[in-house]
C-alpha cells in the first residue's frame, strides 16, 4: 500500500498549526491575548512527526485508518485549547464592551458639561455687553451735562439751600450710580474670564473622553472579531473530528477484514507449530510459550532500526478495542536487506494479503523449546521454501507490502507455538 504521508501533510497543515496554536495560548492583555508565539516555522516536518507517531501506533492497519486517526488526534488536541481561547475571547468581550460603555457615558457627561458652560459663558458674555451699554450711556449722559464742570455748575444754579441739597443728593446717586456700573462690569468681567477658562477645560475633558471613548469602541471590534474567530475555529475542529470518525468508521469494515485473515494466518500457524512441536518434543511441545524465561542473546538482530512499536497489547487510538500486537516493529527504510536472526530452514516465503511478502523460519529446538521466527511486509523476498539459513543471512528486503502504514519489519518470535516478545529474545544492541 502506497504511503501518502507527504500530501496529507500538505493537506493537515492549516491544521496542525491551528493545533499548536491554541495549545500555546499565553494569558496577556485584552488586546493581545488571543495572539499566540511560537508558531512561526510551523510546517510540514511538525505534521510528519504527528503522522509517523500514529503509523508506529498502527502499523499494522490501513493508510485510511491511520489518516483519520490523525486528524481525530489533531482535533482533538487543539479542542479544549479552542474552546478555551473561544471562551476567553468572550470574556475580553465583555470587559471591553464594559469599558467602551462607561467611556462613552463619560463622554456624553463631558458633552452635556460642555453644552452648559457653553450656555453659561454666552450668559456671561451678554452680562458683559449689557454692562458696557449702561458704562456708555452714563458716559454720554455726564459728556453732554459737560463732565465735572457741569456737574458744579448744576450745583452753583440751585435757588435756595433746600435746592441745593435735593441737587447734591442726586449728584451723588448719579455719582453713585456710575461706580455700581464700574463694579458691576468688573465682576461681570471676572465672571466672563472664569466661565471662559471652565469652558476650555471642559473641551479639553471632552476630547480626552472622545479619544478614550474611540479607543474603546475599536477594541470592542477587533475583540468581536477575534472571538467569532475563535468560535469558526472550534466549529471547525468539532467538524473534523466528526468527519475523522465518520471516516474511521469506513475505514474499520476494511480493517476488520483484514484483522481477520490475519488472525487465520495466526492460527493456521500456530496449529502447525503445535504439532511440530509435538512431534519433535513430546509432551513438553505443549508447553507454553509464554510462560518460558527468555534467553538473551539467543536471536540477532535482523535490521539495525528503531523499535517503533514494541510487542504487547496496546488499545486503538479510535476504536477503543484492547488487542495484541504480535511483534516488534523496527522501523528502517525499504530496501534494507533483512537477515536471518538465528540458522534456520524456511517454512514459508510468499504474498499474504495481510502481512504482505513474508517470511517464515523454523530454528529448530533451541533449550528444550521449538522457536520460530517470522519476517512480515517484505518488499521482495529473497529465499524459498526449504532453504537454510544461516545466522545473518540476507532472506529479503524490508518494504511496506500488505496491511503496512510505512516502510518496517514486523519481526514476529514463537516459542513452541505462542507468540512472544522477540525483543526478550534478542542480543543487546
């Protein structure tokens, strides 16, 4: 089965740096917090390390599977981050539109403020005016009585004492009169500049609340903006994860098959190594296996690589099922030939649907038990049925033939007829 793994990569980067995204989310300011670090050289060898851990998890099963438990992986992953960051946007929100109101209320207080001395100050002002009027009807009054030497005069011209009082009285409260004028316009006047100097501060409170208030209203949009964002985001994943599941769920028909016929394979073996076993040992051929103490050193190892998914039960990643991986993957590029871990003849070379090209070696009784050693997904076979074997000796290439995610050996080890760990088995690397 080809390995589609650089296209999907391609395919799930938008993904995958929306997962390191949301995972990385730092607490910070409202305007800021919703911008995550790190994300930069983001890119498709990020994903590949994404997809060859769920190739080691299920090697033995189909690129469909393997593919939708990827994106099941990714989504959910980057979910609770998502909703998170959703729910933090929000609340940023609702602070910011908060503050936006309170500023826009102090702004409309400021107006209001300004409308009044506004008011107040043209008050003042016509007080002013009105003052000066009165300043210069007085002063054309006392200019055409012909100023101070008038005044005397209409003293001088009264007819007797008592006239001379009633006019002296009057001098004076017309007198009087002027200086209440004069210190009525100085007050008016004091009262002008104050209102004036008011009103300029309240401009100036004006202003700063209308900046303030416009500030505050461009948070509050680009904050909406974000949490609609944020919200797409979790639809989107929500919908990638249905979507992985509906498409592991198509892809399980195929596995199960598969895991079948593999299984018979299995069986079909076991029963043969239980009667060779049997044979060749008596009653002690149906010891079993499992229960025997491993003998390090005992197999060589057939490829230099990284044991990429180790033998024993292990649950699958979606459907939950508790199952036995029947062998130690190690993980090597196609091509690299594969050698016999111990002298042996071959028992079996041919295609399985299953486990692709494949090799089985029988090495006879080794300390009382029979061992069986099988080389599973070979890209060319390189032996046949009868051939012996010695320790090392190349018997095929590793490949990814049959139900194989990418480019190993699944290295399986019988004892009489029960499968256990070959890695027991194995001479320390």
């Amino acid at each position: 089965m080809p390995r589609r793994g650089p296209r999907r990569a391609r395919a799930l980067l938008p993904l995958l740096v929306l997962v390191l995204t949301l995972v990385n989310v730092p607490a910070g300011r409202a305007g800021d917090a919703l911008t995550a670090p790190g994300t930069t050289g983001v890119g498709a060898a990020d994903l590949d390390a994404v997809l060859q851990q769920v190739r080691d998890e299920l090697a033995e099963s189909s690129e469909a599977m393997v593919l939708a438990a990827v994106d099941l992986r990714l989504a959910e992953t980057a979910l609770p981050g998502a909703r998170e960051t959703a729910a933090r946007a929000r609340r940023l929100l609702g602070t910011a539109q908060r503050r936006q109101e309170e500023a826009a209320r102090l702004r409309g207080q400021a107006q209001v403020q300004l409308i009044i001395s506004d008011q107040e100050a043209e008050a003042s002002a016509a007080q002013v005016d009105e003052q000066r009027v009165r300043i210069g009807r007085i002063a054309r009054a006392a200019y055409q009585r012909g100023g101070s030497m008038g005044e005397m005069s209409m003293l001088l011209e009264a007819q007797s004492p008592a006239d001379f009082a009633e006019r002296l009285v009057a001098l004076q409260t017309v007198v009087s009169s002027q200086q209440s004028v004069l210190s009525d316009l100085r007050v008016v006047e004091r009262s002008y500049g104050s209102r004036s100097e008011d009103l300029e501060q309240v401009r100036d409170v004006l202003a700063t609340a209308d900046v303030r208030a416009q500030r505050e209203l461009r948070e509050v949009v680009a904050l909406e903006a974000q949490a609609r964002a944020a919200e797409t985001q979790v639809g989107q994943l929500v919908a990638t994860r249905k979507a992985a599941l509906r498409a592991a769920a198509a892809a399980q028909a195929a596995d199960d098959a598969a895991i079948q016929h593999r299984e018979a394979v299995t069986g079909d073996l076991e029963r043969q190594l239980a009667a060779q076993a049997q044979a060749e040992l008596g009653g002690d051929g149906n010891l079993d296996g499992s229960t025997v103490p491993a003998r390090p050193g005992v197999l060589s190892w057939p490829v230099q690589g990284r044991v990429s998914s180790p033998f024993g039960m292990r649950v699958h990643p979606i459907t939950g099922v508790y199952k036995l991986h029947t062998g130690t993957d190690l993980s090597v590029g196609c091509g690299t030939p594969i050698r016999a871990a111990r002298d042996g003849v071959v028992v079996s070379a041919g295609w399985n649907s299953a486990y692709g090209w494949r090799t089985v070696v029988s090495h006879g009784t080794v300390d009382g038990v029979l061992l069986t050693t099988t080389y599973n997904h070979q890209e060319r076979l390189g032996t046949q049925v009868g051939s012996e074997l010695a320790a090392g000796e190349v018997l095929g290439t590793v490949g990814s033939t049959g139900y194989s995610t990418g480019c190993h050996l699944h290295l399986e080890l019988y004892v009489n007829s029960s499968l256990v760990d070959p890695q027991d088995w194995l001479a320390a690397q």
